[in-house]
C-alpha cells in the first residue's frame, strides 16, 4: 500500500525550502557537487535508485503512475526553488533528483538509513552531507 498521504504533507514542508548562504557562490557549489560523485555518497545514491527503480517496475500500473505524479511534482517544485535561489541548474537538477529519490523510497516503504539522512537534511533546510558520514 502506497503511503500518499504522509508524502504530499512532507512535499509541502519542502515548498519553504532555502538555500543554505554558503551555496550563493558558483564555485562552492561545484565543490558539493562534486564531493557527491564521490563514494560513499554516490554509490550509495546509485545503489538506493537501482532498487527503487525494481520496486515501482515490479508495481501495478496505476501504483507506478502515482508514484510519477508525485516524484514529477515534487522535483519540479524543488528545482525551480533552487534555480532561482542559486541560478545553477547543475545544482537543481542534483537537489531534484534527491527530492525525486526521496519521495519514491517513502512511498513505496523503501526507507534506508541513507534516504532518512538525505530527508532529515532537507527537512532542516540543509542539503545532504556528501562527505563522509554514516552512509557506509
């Protein structure tokens, strides 16, 4: 059973979302980006959409629409937030994808330790720690 419910609160919470300062300048912003292709952070990332991805498939048809509408929405809202905060699409589209990532592991119940840190962070106006963490 799809959790809807508790996710259209949640993309809702992340319609105040801003912008830590410290990501005004382009040059900080590459450097995040970055750090996230690295590991942990990037296999992890990797690994928690290859099983989501074999989940939503696995899923009736009108589950993985509902699952769509939600993840589009939500990402879209997220993107534009963060291009006009930062005018950096390289950066939305990252924040995007997370937001994306996020809403599909939720719904679907697929809630790792990596996907509760990245929602945490996003809930507290942070981006996700891309260093080294707890993801390993």
């Amino acid at each position: 059973m799809l959790n809807i419910n508790h996710i259209t609160t949640w993309i809702d919470l992340l319609s105040t979302f801003k912008v830590n300062p410290k990501y005004g300048n382009s040059d900080v912003i590459d450097q995040y980006l970055d750090q996230r292709d690295t590991d942990p952070f990037d296999s992890q990332w990797i690994t928690t959409y290859g099983d989501l991805t074999t989940l939503i498939e696995s899923m009736s048809a009108v589950d993985r629409k509902r699952i769509a509408v939600l993840q589009d929405s939500a990402s879209k809202q997220m993107y534009e937030r963060i291009i006009k905060q930062t005018n950096h699409a390289d950066f939305a589209a990252y924040v995007s994808d997370d937001i994306r990532l996020i809403v599909g592991c939720l719904v679907t119940g697929h809630v790792t330790n990596f996907v509760l840190e990245m929602k945490e962070s996003y809930e507290c106006g942070n981006l996700p720690n891309a260093g080294e963490s707890s993801f390993s």
